[in-house]
C-alpha cells in the first residue's frame, strides 16, 4: 500500500484499526531504510487527524435537551389547563357567559364556584339565569334561598314575586300576597301593582278601584280606568237573542252577531229550500219534495245552531282582543318594574 493511500484512509478515519496496523509496519520499513523526513510526515498526520478525532468527540451533545424541553412545555400546558377550572376563574367565564345572554352555560358556572364558595351575589345571579330562559320555578326556589341573611334580600324577594307572576298563575301570585312575611320593604309598591295587574290578565272579578289604581302613578289612572270599565262591561251578544232571532227570521241571528254575509246567505238558502219542496208537493212530485224538505230543515236548523256559534266567537274574539290589549300595555312599561342589573 503506498503512503497516499494510506494518508486517505487515516483522514476519512475509515476502518482505524487495519490502518493503525499498517502504518506501524511502515514506519518499521521506513525506520530500516533511515527515511527521516517521511516518518516526521506521517508522525504529524497521525497527530492531526488524533486531535480532529477528539475535538469531535469533545463538542459532540446527544439530543437530551430537546426531549427535556419538550416533556417541559407539556407540563406547563397541563398545569395551565388545570387552572382554568379554579373556582375564581370559573367565576369569570360565568360572568363572561352572563354578560354575553348565555345564561345557561352561565349557571353551570356559578353552580360550580358555590360549591367552594357562599356568594351572596353569585347565588343571586345564578338565580337570575333561570329567570331569564324562562325557567321561573327554579328561579323562584333560588330567590327565596336568599330571604334572610342576606344583603341581597329585598331584591330577591321582589325577584321571587316576579318569578310567580310570570308563571301566569295568578292565584297562586295572589295567595303568596296574603304571605306578608316574604313582602320586601323597599320593593313593597312594586309587588302590589303586580298584584292588582292580575285582576287585569285575567277573567277573575274585578275588586274596587280604589285600591286596584292605588299602586300606580296618576298618570295611567284614565288608561286603567278605561279597562276596568271595557273590562268589567264587555260588549256582548247574548246568545239566547241570537237563537231567537234566528229561529223566527233565519239568518237574522247571524246579522246580528255581525255576520252579515253568513245570515243573508242563510236566509236565502232557508226560504228557496222551502219554495222548491212546496212547489214540487204542489205539481205532485213528492220525491223532489221530500228532498227539498228534508234540506230546508237542514238549512233552518243549521241556522239556529250557527247563530248560537256565532255569538259565542263574537263574545271570545272581544274578550281576547281586550286582554291582548291590556298585556301589551303592561308589557311596554315593563309591568311597572324596576330594572335590576348585576
């Protein structure tokens, strides 16, 4: 093997041991023949290519850093996943659903923190949720959790009242009145013109003015005045007219409920049924008179009965286009009710 090759091989450190084994028996040769300068040579490559070897050896780091790094990283996340779920963190998301109208997801939240914590105003706005989804029975038991001992209380009984009143069971509302225990002191003129709103909504008597108009300012007197009266004095008709009117003129009761064009329409239907069947009786046609008999009392009594009908859905559509009107009233003022935020 000559000295070139042998150079090469020490530099591109390829089978290291078989070269070291070579060169020793050339520097054996060399030292025979006296060939100084060649051996200096080679002495000086070998001792080059030893320290490149070890300069190599000496920066060379193994990947452990990167893999610590990592399983670092992971754990800040988990640590930072565990915090989100701290009570006052779930506190802020539940403030931010409420803020946000997703009152659900927000008591879900609140539910979470009271577990930890007693808050007067968490337990009052967890309660708030219910009552603005519509869910004003749970709202209602809530509320009233918050009758005593709290400094929240005079708004949690007003909210504990609403909560009933918008369950449109007005009985039961004014049953919980008679409870003067649970009537807030400040809110106490808010949960009487509730009170006296229900005898408004619905169809129960009518109590005296006096005390129905009480809770309310002077100015909406006359417009409440003109609904007790339209109210306790309901334009009618009276269905026993109606069946009379019919029965002596038929289709007269029908104009008479305002069916103007079902009652002309009846009448001629009644009195040409009627001709026919005497004129074919007449000419000696007893089937065809038969028949028209048969569909004139058809007429005639269908007459009687739609009358009567009549005058039933003429009474219900002015009682229902009253109470609508009413409801409406209420509801731009919203019932009278103060606005209570949090």
């Amino acid at each position: 093997m000559t000295l070139p090759s042998i150079i090469h091989l020490i530099h591109r450190k390829l089978n290291y041991k078989p070269v070291l084994f070579l060169f020793i028996q050339m520097l054996k040769s060399i030292y025979r023949k006296n060939n100084l300068p060649v051996m200096l040579i080679i002495v000086y490559i070998l001792a080059v290519t030893s320290f490149s070897r070890a300069q190599q050896s000496k920066d060379y780091k193994p990947p452990v850093t990167v893999k610590k790094q990592n399983s670092t990283v992971k754990d800040t996340n988990v640590v930072k996943q565990q915090d989100l779920f701290l009570p006052p963190n779930r506190l802020k998301f539940g403030n931010y659903l409420f803020s946000g109208n997703d009152y659900l997801r927000a008591a879900a939240e609140y539910k979470e923190y009271l577990k930890n914590y007693d808050n007067d105003t968490v337990r009052l706005k967890y309660a708030l949720c219910f009552f603005r989804i519509g869910r004003f029975p749970e709202a209602a038991d809530n509320f009233k959790s918050l009758f005593f001992g709290s400094f929240l209380s005079e708004e949690a009984r007003l909210l504990f009242y609403e909560s009933h009143f918008f369950c449109d069971d007005y009985g039961i509302f004014r049953d919980l009145i008679e409870k003067t225990n649970y009537l807030p002191l400040v809110y106490r003129k808010e949960v009487e013109r509730l009170n006296s709103a229900t005898f408004f909504l619905d169809n129960s008597f009518l109590p005296d003015t006096t005390n129905l108009f009480k809770p309310f300012d002077d100015s909406v007197h006359s417009k409440l005045a003109d609904f007790y009266y339209r109210k306790k004095h309901t334009e009618r008709k009276n269905l026993t007219t109606a069946v009379l009117l019919s029965t002596v003129i038929p289709g007269a009761g029908k104009i008479y409920t305002g069916e103007i064009g079902d009652g002309i329409t009846s009448l001629i239907a009644t009195v040409v049924s009627a001709y026919l069947a005497v004129s074919n009786f007449q000419n000696d046609h007893k089937f065809r008179g038969w028949l028209f008999s048969g569909l004139t009392a058809f007429f005639y009594a269908g007459n009687i009965y739609g009358s009567a009908v009549s005058a039933q859905i003429y009474n219900a559509r002015i009682r229902f286009n009253l109470q609508s009107e009413i409801k409406l009233f209420f509801e731009q003022r919203n019932y009278f009710l103060p606005g209570i935020g949090y």
